[in-house]
C-alpha cells in the first residue's frame, strides 16, 4: 500500500498500527460472502460483523436537514477512535 505523504496520514497510520483492536491488511481484498473477505490470492479468509474499509478518500458530510444536530462520525474520527 502507498500513502499519500502527509503528517495526518502518517500519524492515523502510527495509530492504526499501535492499536491492538485493527488488523491492517495492506493487500487488495474482496468479499466473497455476506461479512467474508478474501486477501489477496491466498486462501486466507477475513470474517466480522463489522467490516471498516479504508479507501484513502476525504470524507463528504452530505447536506441532510438536521444531521448537525445529531451525533455521527466520519472515517477520519473512526480512525482516530
């Protein structure tokens, strides 16, 4: 995986690494199955109930009547979480 060069996507990198709750996989993976993934072209098989995919995007709130008034969280704030 190539990271974009900036301090913020360092430092969510270091956090993700240091976290013991996240599994990073830096391999292409697909799902093969409701809540099934597969690495690579191994047979290694990833299963949860939830599944958090990263794509390397900026986050886009959508502009919904009364969503500032609610709690919810973007990828960045996941991350950091």
């Amino acid at each position: 995986m190539v990271l974009a060069s900036s301090n913020n996507t360092i430092a969510v990198e270091i956090q993700i690494e240091a976290n013991p709750n996240i599994t990073w996989y830096k391999k292409p993976v697909k799902f093969v199955a409701p809540k099934l993934l597969q690495v690579g072209d191994t047979d290694e098989i990833i299963t949860a109930d939830r599944i958090f995919i990263a794509a390397g995007s900026r986050p886009h709130i959508p502009n919904i009547p009364g969503i500032h008034n609610v709690p919810y969280m973007t990828s960045t704030e996941a991350l950091r979480q």
